[in-house]
C-alpha cells in the first residue's frame, strides 16, 4: 500500500490509475507509480543541478529495479517494511523510495520534500527512510523531531556532505544511520558509510557494484544499476580495501591558489567544528574565487549574518588545524543561500548574486 497525504492505495489502485481526485502535489509521484506497475520500460530524471544546470538522464527499468535489490540485500529488509518518502520524486532519490517500496512490498507513506519531513509523524514507525541533511537539521531542532528520528530504524542520508557537528548528533540514534555515495547516472547510491563508525567516512560498495580508480584517482564504477560499462566519474577517492573507498572531493572542484590544489569538501570537514562554534547552524561550502595574485583564493562563503570579528578569529584557528597553504584567505557572508529543489546549497546560483 502507498498513502499520498491523507489518502491510501492499494496496488491494484494505482494500477487502475484510481488517483485522479489527488492533489497536484502527489500527481507525479501517483502517475509515476502507475506507470511502473504497468511495466513501463524507460524514465527520465533529473539530476540535481547542484554543480550545474539541471540536465535529463534517460534510465531503465532494470537500472531502477537493480538499484532497489542492492538496497534491499545491503539492509535484509523483508516484504511489507514500512518506509516514508519525503524527498522530490522528479529527483532520483525519490523515485528510488516509490520504486523500493512497489519491488519490496512495503508500505510508503509519501509526503511533500520540505524542510521538516517528520512533521505529524512523531508516533510512526519506520524501517527505512531517506532525507538530505537539511531535514535531518531541521529535525533535531525540536524534541518531537528528535522523537521521531529516534523511532526511525534505518535512515540513508544524501545529497550533501555531513558536517561534523550533525555527524555527533546523529551517532546519538537508536536506529542506524548511513551516508550515502551516488548520482543520478548510478540511480540514486552504489556505496554507503556508517556515520556512527569513527574517523573518517568509508564508503562500502553495495552488492554486485565495482570500484576503481583511473591515474589522477578518480573513482570510476561497474555496477548492475549504472550499465553496462564502467562508468568515470569526477570524485577524487583514495581506494581503503575491496570495494571501499573514502572520499575527497570533485576534480572539477578543486582550488588551485598559487600553485597549491586544494579540495574545498576536504577543507569543510576538517573545519566543521569551528563553524559550529563561531556560527552554529550557519550553512556553508568553500569555493575559488578569482584573484589576481594567486589564480584562485580558497574562499568560505557562509550563509547568515556578517560577522568579521567572529570570521577573523575562525580564519586563525583553522591554520592550525589545516596543512600549509589550505586555510581560507577570506571570508564571504550571504543572508541566504540558493538551494535546488532536493535541499542542496546551489554554489553557482548563490555567487552569482
């Protein structure tokens, strides 16, 4: 069964294609699903349009089907696990949740992607559910939030990386809680990290993917939800074992100031605490910003109100904790960032303004 908002249906429901009185809100999704189930054999998504303009990618059914059954086999869900859609299903990673819940036989529950997912939800149960940081953030800023999460079996993050400081609070679950590593290209993950493990996130391949890097350690992918080939990609990885790697940040980028490459999404993390303490709960992403003398200034561009003093004793500290050169030469202050629709910060939209 899938309920959409406050109405539920059963298999042969939406089959039938029963769901014309639905609001707007959900057609897609309910279309999509009648679409599945009447054995439609190709679909176009999204992909996030975080690094660029938004662009289609044709996929198959069994690129979809493929995905679920890895998903499935990683976690050993059985028939009739209960899960909750709250991400954009013309975005990959929602359509995955109606794919798995019509492959597995579960019970979905779908519901608007907004900032507060679990919002009416707090006495729900679930097995599974996927959301991007910014839900999880928005979550466990109240106590019914934090209730819920907390009666959440297994929960995927993605979409964006995790800062340190939500990283802690998520340790603090009963259920678990895993990152997840993927594209539209690969149909939603083929990797996923313990975000309750220690030290630095290792990503495990899910069942029947293949990893391996090219010279310059970009990741590169074989896997039965991603095609045929092997397929490049731009991650700069370091390969930790059999089908595990971590992950460093995107090629196309890295900052190269003065000489010196650096990886923005590798600086964030090493700095997340002291963001957390000088501007908590304060978004933020590092980027190249043209500079005359060093070609590109490794930049922090941070989301709310300026404070210079503030900014200046974090730039201090975070030499300390950063190799040589890696130390953002400034600062740059944005009341609010650009976000796609599936919640990540649009970098290229917001330094635009």
């Amino acid at each position: 069964m899938i309920t959409f908002g406050n109405t539920t249906f059963t298999i042969d429901q939406i089959r039938r294609g029963e769901g014309n009185h639905l609001p707007s809100t959900y057609r897609k999704a309910f279309n999509f699903c009648e679409q599945w189930l009447n054995g439609k054999d190709n679909f176009d998504l999204l992909t996030s349009g975080s690094t660029g303009l938004p662009k289609k990618v044709t996929v198959s059914r069994k690129q979809l089907a493929e995905s679920a059954k890895a998903t499935k086999a990683f976690f050993g869900f059985n028939k009739g696990c209960k899960m909750l859609c709250c991400l954009d299903t013309d975005k990959v990673g929602g359509k995955m949740m109606l794919v798995r819940a019509l492959e597995w036989e579960g019970e979905l529950i779908v519901k608007p992607a907004d900032g507060n997912p679990l919002k009416g939800l707090e006495n729900e149960f679930f097995d599974f559910v996927a959301l991007v940081p910014l839900q999880v953030e928005k979550s466990l800023t109240s106590k019914k939030g934090a209730l819920a999460l907390g009666k959440i079996k297994n929960i995927i993050i993605g979409g964006a990386p995790i800062s340190a400081n939500l990283r802690v609070k998520l340790s603090l679950l009963p259920g678990k809680v895993f990152q997840t590593y993927g594209m539209t290209e690969t149909v939603s993950h083929i990797a996923l990290a313990n975000l309750k493990s220690h030290g630095n996130l290792i990503y495990q391949a899910l069942p029947n993917v293949q990893v391996k890097v090219d010279a310059s350690n970009r990741l590169m992918i074989l896997a039965p939800m991603g095609g045929k080939a092997w397929l490049q990609t731009n991650d700069i990885v370091n390969l930790e074992g059999e089908n595990s790697f971590t992950w460093k940040g995107r090629a196309d980028h890295v900052v190269n100031s003065g000489g010196i490459k650096i990886h923005p999404e590798e600086v964030a993390q090493k700095i997340g605490d002291l963001m957390q303490e000088y501007f908590p709960n304060c978004m933020f992403f590092l980027a190249g910003i043209k500079d005359d003398k060093l070609g590109q200034a490794l930049t922090l561009v941070i989301e709310g109100k300026e404070d210079v003093e503030a900014g200046k004793l974090l730039l201090q500290r975070a030499k300390s904790l950063l190799p040589k050169f890696h130390n953002p030469r400034k600062i740059l202050f944005f009341p609010q960032f650009k976000l796609t629709s599936s919640g990540k910060i649009d970098q290229l939209r917001t330094l635009a303004k």
